[in-house]
C-alpha cells in the first residue's frame, strides 16, 4: 500500500512539473504574477467566497453588476448604469450584453444578459447549495430579468448601503449551462467573466489562471486589461516561508504583517528596514477592520454587570505603545468608537484614550461597591496572545486581574456565538463599505448565533436609532446617524476597541501598478511586472 502511494506521488510531481514547465515555455515569466495563499483555497465558486483566500481567487474570475474602485465608490462593471426609483425601494440595472463568459466547449450562450443574473441570485438564494451570503439579499423583496439588457431589484425598504452590497463576490453572474452541466464540481471549473479564466488547479499545490483576452474592460487609454498573461498561486502553509519566497524573488508579493518576519523587515516606527529597500516597495492604507475585546452583555459576573470595570479597561491601557512594539506601528490606536477609520460615520475622539488615573479611580468605586477585586478571564486565540498578555500586565498596576485562556481560533468563534464566554477578542472586517455593517452587531434582533451580536447588548433607543438608518437615502443625515449610533456603544463600553487595521503589503520591486484599497482586495487589472 505504502509502494504504491509513493507512485502516485512521484506521478503526480512529474506530472506537475511537465505542465510547470509548459507553462515557461508558453509564457514569459515577466507576464505572470504570482503569489502564495498560506490559508488555502477551498473553492473557486462565488457564492461560496466567504474568506478572504477564496475572495482574492474569484475576484480575478467573476464580476457582478457593480464593483468598488480604491476610494470604495460604488462604480460600473457588467451593469453600465443604474437609476433608483423615487421612494427608494427599485433599482433598475442596464447590462451590457456585449460582455462574454470565458469559453468553453458546453457554453452555447456566451454573452451575459440579465437573465444570467436572476439565475445567479436564484442560485445564491437555494437552500441547497448552503451558501454563507444567503443574507445578502435579506432586505430585497423580488427581483427580476424584464428583457435581456434590464435587470430589476425591489427592496422590502430603503436600504441606502445596497449597493455596496453587491459589490460583493457572492452577487458574481455564472453561466447557467456549465453550473448545470458540472453541479458540485463547479468549484473547481468556474466559468465568469473576470480578466483572468481558469487553467489549472492542484489542490493545495497550485493554481493557474490564464489572461482572458475578451475581458470588457480597458484602461483610460483605452489598451485591453488585464496587463498580465497570467497569475500562479501557490499554497505554503507557513507565513514565514512566504516572506522567504518573497526574498528569493519566488512571489511577487505577501499581505499582512506576521509575528514571523515583521522585525526583520519592519523596523518599531513603521517603516521598511533598509535591508530591502532595493528589493521591495511597501504599500499601506486604511483597511476597514476593527480589532476589539468584546463584554458578554448577560454576563452574570459583577465585573461586566457595572460599567465601573468595562470603562477602566477601555482607558487602562496604552494603544500607541501596543501598536508601536507589538505590530511596529502598522495599525492606528482605537482612541474613538467601533467604527474603523475610512468610513463615514468615523468621528476622532478621546472616549478611550489612555487615562490611567481615570480608570484607577473607576476599579476603586468597584472595589468600594462590591467588596470584591475585579477578576475577568480574556479568552483568545494564539495569534493575539501577545496582545493580551500586553493588556494584562497594564491593567495588574491598576488592580484587575485578567486570567488568559487560549483556545483553538475556530473554539473561540463557536463559544462566543453561544454566549459561552465573558470577556473574549474578537475582529470584525466589513462585508461591505457602510458604517451600517459595523453598526448591525449591536442592534437586538441580530443576537448570535443567528446574528452577529455576540454581545447580546440590547437597548431601545439603539434600536430605534438604527432602524432609522436603514432606510435614510441621504449620505450626510447618514453619516450623523452613524456618528450617534457608534457614540452610544463608546458610551456604554460595550466593547474595548484595540486598534483599527492597516492593509499593508510587501511588493517586489518588478511590480508596478499594484494599489491598495480598504477591504483589502487584489486587484491585477492593471498590474504589470518589469524585466
């Protein structure tokens, strides 16, 4: 059994390595831009682009009616144009039918209409297929194809963050014919309208993408996109080896800041060591995420019942200095509220600036009303356990004691939907660009772990507040609701927000044209890769 498991392997690496070097022969390395998924990638369907692994591979294959350009405007793709109707509830799509699915021998139909679409939704929307965005379309009512170039959505009500919604990858058009003629195997045979179509996939080795030269998009001189004939993705599963293979020239670029590598390419102020300053460009943004400890509202525990403790932790410990040793200064320290800089509803504050005074004075009225010093167990993951071990030894001078429990990641995520943790991290990365997304955690009837409340704060005026929201079509009042809203949870200190996130990337020098936007998405449109 053993003998013949080593001969499937070595048939399976000579077989790779054939088709590794056709694709040299084929393509100039120049034109193809690679990189490395340590999470893996579990499926090249969209309405199963839940994580941001599968995100980035489908982004390269698909489009929806709308996308997001890098100042999180919602702008065209497949749908030219758009109106809303007077009251707010109907959106009206124009297609551009010129657009074409990448070929392939079972498409009959090649270019999109809106019917497309309505099979699309429908799709996303059957039960059977247990899609993760099945909420996506929670606030629409109907929707419909009303001839080949309009598509219609009815909302239930105004909802002035749709459209940001669609922009997301679970909202991509697919061809009904090869859906229906590959069912589950469609994961792994997609067929969309991206720059780029699907070569080849060895799961967990590599994925190869090839240049489609069809794409409907060009740029503003009016050249075809994409730039790249192709984009390789390997599946390391360590984030050191990829900044080795980043080093070697073997990718060409690696996102996030690791606990592996970020002192031997980062110094403590944020910049780039001078090491690779020949080798490679950093690029760094805003990135719409909000790292934060989170109180369990029903907590029987005095320690979470009286605001006194939430309070002195919110300003019991100094952000700055955790973000400067901790990350070498890559995130902005969350002195405001739960709202992540770059969106609207974002207001500069000092709510939850480091006052150690304040908060001394806040454990001793416990102390006084209690009887009792404060004791909390902080439940995390390894990955933050640096960052509560920090937190732990600042609010020990103040007189809270905090016991740290670590857990699995995929532990912690099941024990706070169930209310079965007290004090725990979490993080929270927009689905979409609307403050309203950050804002739905608190509201009441999205207690997990049917929602994302995994606090369980309930309160009348909140709720009322945020209904309102909902269904204000005019960005500035929008804007003022949200301020209100993300006020009230700073307030209430319902949460300790840690810091807001920085997109950073490491890119080799022979890439140009790579920008940043805040949800972190790859882009390789318009990337192109120097001799």
């Amino acid at each position: 059994m053993i003998f013949k498991q080593n001969i499937f392997t070595i048939i399976l690496i000579i077989a790779i390595s054939i088709c590794s070097c056709e694709d040299r022969n084929l393509i100039n390395e120049s034109t193809v831009f690679r990189y490395n998924e340590h999470k893996n990638i579990n499926s090249l369907d969209p309405i199963f682009a839940k994580d941001i692994a599968n995100i980035q591979a489908v982004n390269q294959l698909f489009n929806g009616l709308v996308e997001m350009d890098n100042q999180l405007n919602v702008v065209p793709s497949i749908a030219k144009s758009w109106k809303i109707s007077e009251n707010g509830k109907i959106y009206s799509f124009k297609i551009d039918t010129t657009v074409k699915f990448h070929p392939h021998p079972k498409l009959k139909k090649r270019n999109v209409t809106a019917y497309d679409f309505e099979y699309s939704f429908n799709r996303l929307l059957d039960p059977k297929n247990a899609s993760p965005g099945i909420w996506v379309f929670d606030k629409v009512n109907n929707f419909k194809a009303k001839n080949d170039s309009i598509f219609e959505i009815e909302l239930k009500f105004p909802f002035n963050a749709f459209l940001g919604i669609l922009t997301m990858k679970y909202c991509s058009v697919v061809p009904k014919d090869i859906v229906e003629y590959y069912k589950e195997d469609f994961r792994s045979n997609p067929i969309g309208t991206g720059p780029f179509k699907f070569k080849r996939w060895e799961e967990n080795i590599k994925l190869v993408l090839r240049k489609n030269n069809d794409y409907f998009q060009k740029d503003l001189n009016g050249s075809q996109l994409p730039y790249l004939e192709a984009v390789s993705v390997t599946f390391l599963p360590e984030k050191q080896s990829e900044f080795l293979q980043l080093v070697k020239g073997k990718v060409d670029f690696i996102s996030g800041l690791d606990n592996s590598y970020k002192d031997e390419i980062m110094n403590s102020y944020g910049e780039l060591n001078e090491n690779y300053g020949n080798k490679i460009n950093m690029l760094r943004g805003p990135y719409l995420n909000t790292e934060y400890l989170a109180f369990f509202m029903e907590s029987e525990k005095n320690e979470i019942k009286s605001d006194l403790i939430r309070k002195a932790i919110n300003i019991g410990f100094d952000k700055r200095k955790m973000i400067k040793f901790l990350r070498n200064g890559v995130g902005i320290p969350a002195n405001a509220g739960f709202i992540p800089v770059g969106l609207p509803g974002y207001k500069e504050n000092n709510l939850n600036k480091y006052n150690p005074e304040l908060a001394k004075s806040y454990v001793k009225k416990f102390k006084e009303k209690f009887n009792m010093s404060p004791s909390l167990k902080l439940t995390t993951s390894s990955n933050y356990l640096d960052f509560c071990e920090f937190i732990q030894k600042e609010l020990e001078k103040l007189g809270v004691e905090i016991i740290i429990d670590v857990i699995p990641g995929s532990a912690l995520k099941q024990a706070k939907a169930n209310g079965k943790l007290d004090f725990f991290r979490a993080s929270w990365i927009a689905d979409y660009p609307d403050a309203e997304n950050y804002l739905s955690l608190f509201y009441s009837k999205n207690f997990a772990p049917n929602g994302p409340n995994y606090t369980h704060f309930s309160d009348y005026e909140y709720d009322r507040i945020y209904e309102n929201s909902l269904r204000e079509t005019d960005p500035e009042k929008s804007k003022l609701i949200y301020s209100r809203l993300d006020s009230i949870i700073s307030s209430k200190s319902i949460i300790v927000p840690l810091f807001y996130d920085e997109v950073i990337r490491f890119v080799s020098k022979k890439v140009v044209g790579m920008e940043i936007n805040a949800t972190n998405l790859l882009d390789l449109r318009r990337v192109k890769k120097n001799n």
